[in-house]
C-alpha cells in the first residue's frame, strides 16, 4: 500500500505546480491586454488632435532622388581556369592560348563503378587458461 504522507505531499506538490502554471498564464494574458489597450489608445487618432494638428498641404511635388544607380543582374556561370595539369611542363601552363580549351564534364552513367569492398580481419588472439 501507499503511504499516505507520500500520497499527500505528491498533491500538494501537483497542486502548487498547476497554480504557478495557471497564475502565469493568467499573468501573461493580463499583460497582453494591458499592452493591447494601449497601443490601441497610441494608435488611434482623436478627433480633438485631427482639427489641431492639420496635415500641411503640399502644391508642389516633391521629385524623386535616386540613391543607388541602376544595377543589372546578369546570371552566368564562373569560369573555370585550369593553371596546369598533372605531368604538364610549366611552358605549357605558361602559355595558355597554345593549349587547346579544356571541357570538364562527368563520367558516363556506364563508366561509374560501385568501389570494391575493403574488408578488415583483425587478429584473433586466444587467451590461455591454466587448468590447475
């Protein structure tokens, strides 16, 4: 059986938890509110501050300034330049226009193999028992 104590004090403990939770949403929605009338009050014109303040009347259009000048995106691909190949001797990577241009492109579906397993096998090593 439960102790009764135990049983008890588990109550009060869930209790004490829910009336914090509860308080603090209560809490937090009070404050909500609060903040909503207010900015409803700050935002909202009278109709007292409208015939004080009049808005000024412009007659004259104001030109627009350009800040920043026209800009044009174009979309391109980077260039890719391949300084020297692998075995290349350095007159050849000096002298580009010599070469002929390099198109990179990737393999055929049918030249892609699957790499060959590489299996590990670790030592067995047999402890000796002594029989005595």
């Amino acid at each position: 059986m439960a102790n009764p104590d135990r049983t008890r004090k588990l109550l009060v403990r869930s209790a004490l938890v829910t009336s914090a939770t509860i308080a603090t949403f209560v809490g937090a929605q009070n404050l909500a509110m609060l903040d909503a009338t207010r900015l409803e009050a700050l935002f909202t014109p009278s109709p007292e501050a409208a015939i004080v303040n009049p808005l000024p009347e412009v007659t004259t259009p104001v030109p627009v300034v350009r800040a920043a000048p026209d800009l044009v995106i174009q979309q391109a691909a980077p260039s890719i330049i391949i300084l020297r190949r692998a075995g290349q001797s350095g007159e050849a990577a000096a002298n580009p226009v010599a070469s002929s241009p390099v198109v990179i492109q990737p393999p055929a579906p049918a030249e892609v193999a699957a790499p060959a397993p590489v299996i590990v096998q670790q030592p067995v090593v047999q402890s000796s028992r002594s029989s005595r």
